[in-house]
C-alpha cells in the first residue's frame, strides 16, 4: 500500500492525474516490450502495426502521458484547482489529456505523423491535443480568478506569468511540430547541436529549480544568488550558440556542453536547503544520481570520435533510457510523491526499477558501441546483438511489472 506522508491529500484533480500517468506507463511499456520482440522476431508483427508505428506511440505515451501529466497535477496543485469552486473541471481536464493522446495513438499507427521525433503530432491528433491543452488551461485560468484574493501578491503575480506563459504552449506546439521547422542540427552527425542540447537541459533545470520553491519546505540558508546568475548566464550562452551553430568539433558548441557539468553539483547543493517530506529522500537521491550519469555520459558522448562511432546505434537508444527510464522517471516519480502526498511504491519495486533500467542502458550502450565498430550487424545476426535484445526484453518486462504494481497500489490508495 501507498502510505500517507501527511494528513493533507493533494486533491482529487491531481490524484486522478498520477493514476493517469501511471496508466501511461504501463501502457508505454507494455508497447516497448512488444518492440524489443519484435527486434528478436519480425514475424510476431501484428498487420500493418509495424515497429515503426509503434515507435511513436511508445515515445510519445511516455513524454505526453507518463512524464507530461505529473506536470498536469503540479499545476493543479499551484493553482489549488480542488480548493476552487471549480474543482469538478479538474478531472475532465484530465480525461480530455488522455482522451487527446489515445486520439494520437490510433492515428499513429495508422501511420499518420508529421516525421518528428516527440512532436509527431499531425492532423487531427494534433488539433485533439491542442484542445485539451485549452481545457486544462481554461480551467487553470477560472481557478486563478476564483483563488487569487486569498494569495499573496507575489504568487499572484507569479501564476498570472505562468498563464501567459502555458497560454502560448499550444501555439509552440503546432508551430514546432510543422514539418516546415526544423531547429538547427550538426550537419556532420544529422544530431542536435551542443547549443540544442544545452537548451532542452536548461528547461529541465529550470524546472528542478523551481520545484522545491514550491513544494518543498522553506530553505534554511540562502546559497542560490551565483547559481541564478549563472542559469541566466547560461541561456544567454545558449542563444548566442544556437545562433551561430557548428558541430561536435567546434570549440563554441563543445564549450556550450560543459556548461551543463556545474548543475551535477549546484542542483544537489540547492535542494539540501529545503525542508522535505518524509517519504521522497529515496526518489530524490534516485533522480540526482541518473541526473549526473546522464550530464556527464551526455557531455562524453559528445565528443569527437565517440559520436561519430555512436550516432544511429543503441548507445543513442540506451542514452533516451537513461533520460526517460531513468531521471526523468525518478523525477516524475518524485512529484507524484510530493504532490499527492503519499509514497510511490516499496524500497524493493523501486531498487527494481532502478536496476533494471542500468542493465538495459548498459547493454544498449555496449552494443552501440559494437555496432559502430562493426557494421555488418545490419546484415547479419551476430550472437553479441540478440543476447543484448534478449536482455533488453527481460529488463522491460521487469520494468512492465514494477508499473503495473505501482498502478494497483495508486488505484487501492
């Protein structure tokens, strides 16, 4: 069972938000589980589902359901969604989301997608999507107006900022997903460029930021003022970079990587000053080391003569887990815990996981690296590729069923 951490629940709206997202990830997993068989057995392709329509749907599953509704219940609880007088719309909101992203799963495979990878939203999914985005943020928006008398001025101020801010999320949305945009890329690698890197790893800083703002206890002592200046520092670095552009090879894109490595230390540093529930030390401790793993493998993996080997292999594959199976679900999972005020499996289902997930990256990792060095793998089953398929099979069936049992534990809670 789902042991309270407090006497205070995180609301309705924000609880139906968790079981969701766990809902998501088993379902994410189950469909990777069926793509590493079939990696073994191209036979077991069920008519025209091929693993190419499936890729999408376990990609996106996983950023827009498992990792993007969390998010959903954070805002709700910023917001305090349930103490408005329309706390009923919460849910609804919910449903709309997962309504949206089912829309999305049958139109992907049936093959529909704008070629994006996490931004395959096209036609009618696209639009489905877009409108539950207005749902959410319509109802953010009445809750403000019903709650903002009883706030402070500066969280006022702040959440009526972050309404324009989600305001224009739907436009980036169907802006970026247009097959007619196109962010720079290292032409040498056909991958993003450092700078690209260092901006999709700032939004995530930012947001580590300002989680223990808001949802941790005060800060005993006041260590944030360099650390600030130093993330404003590093959004200017990366506008100025992204402008110019380059490759792996250039001093500019690789000088912008390294700006990454002093968040290893300042996010862990900055988070011991805050007071935090029982019950998430794990998750936290869980998140910081993946965070550091993934910073500095990213910044390695960056380097000349290692991307180069890597680029298109299961060393990139085994990176996309290390940030999603790994930090990205420890994050996730962490919010959950804080935000509904109640603890997100055992110590046993989550060491589970968390083992299960370094063998899976090792694994990929190792065989990317083979792969880059011997490339008639393509044409070829050599003994090495289907043991690491193999084992990446068992790993996602393990991880299949720590989800499965963190989902029957939210729904008993």
């Amino acid at each position: 069972m789902m042991d309270k951490l407090s006497n205070k629940p995180g609301g309705v709206a924000a609880a139906l938000a968790v079981r969701h997202a766990l809902g998501w990830l088993v379902f994410g997993n189950a469909v990777g589980i069926y793509l590493a068989l079939l990696l073994l057995d191209s036979r077991l392709q069920a008519g025209v589902w091929t693993y190419g329509r499936w890729v999408p749907v376990h990609l996106n599953v996983q950023l827009y359901g498992w990792t993007s509704l969390p998010l959903v219940a954070w805002l709700f609880s910023i917001y305090q969604v349930d103490e408005s007088r329309h706390a009923a719309w919460g849910p609804a909101a919910v449903w709309a989301w997962t309504a949206s992203l089912a829309v999305g799963v049958f139109h992907w495979l049936d093959g529909g997608t704008a070629g994006k990878i996490f931004l395959d939203w096209k036609g009618a999914a696209l639009w489905s999507f877009v409108a539950a985005q207005g749902v959410l943020w319509l109802m953010l928006a009445a809750a403000w107006l019903d709650r903002k008398g009883k706030w402070s001025p500066m969280k006022r101020g702040g959440t009526f900022i972050g309404l324009l801010a989600l305001a224009l999320v739907p436009v980036s949305l169907v802006f970026a997903a247009s097959p007619a945009v196109y962010p720079p890329i290292d032409r040498t690698t056909g991958g993003p460029t450092g700078s690209s890197l260092l901006g999709s790893a700032l939004l995530v800083v930012g947001l580590m930021l300002l989680l223990p703002r808001v949802v941790a206890g005060p800060s005993s002592r006041d260590r944030s003022t360099v650390m600030w200046w130093f993330f404003g520092l590093s959004w200017v670095v990366f506008g100025i970079t992204e402008a110019i552009g380059g490759t792996h090879r250039d001093a500019i894109q690789i000088a912008s990587m390294l700006l990454l490595l002093p968040w290893v230390w300042l996010l862990p540093r900055d988070w011991q000053g805050f007071d935090w529930p029982a019950g998430s030390a794990f998750w936290r401790r869980a998140m910081f080391l993946w965070w550091g793993v993934l910073v500095v493998s990213g910044v390695l993996m960056y380097g000349d003569g290692v991307l180069d080997r890597i680029k298109f292999t299961q060393a990139l594959v085994a990176h996309s887990h290390l940030a999603m199976a790994g930090f990205t679900t420890s994050f996730c999972a962490l919010l959950c815990v804080l935000i509904t005020k109640r603890k997100l499996g055992g110590r046993f289902s989550i060491v589970l996981w968390q083992a299960a997930a370094l063998m899976m990256i090792l694994v990929l990792a190792m065989a990317g690296w083979l792969e880059g060095a011997h490339p008639h793998w393509m044409v070829e089953a050599p003994v090495w590729r289907t043991a690491a398929f193999v084992l990446r099979a068992m790993c996602g069936a393990v991880m299949f069923g720590v989800s499965l049992q963190w989902l029957i534990q939210s729904q008993k809670s």
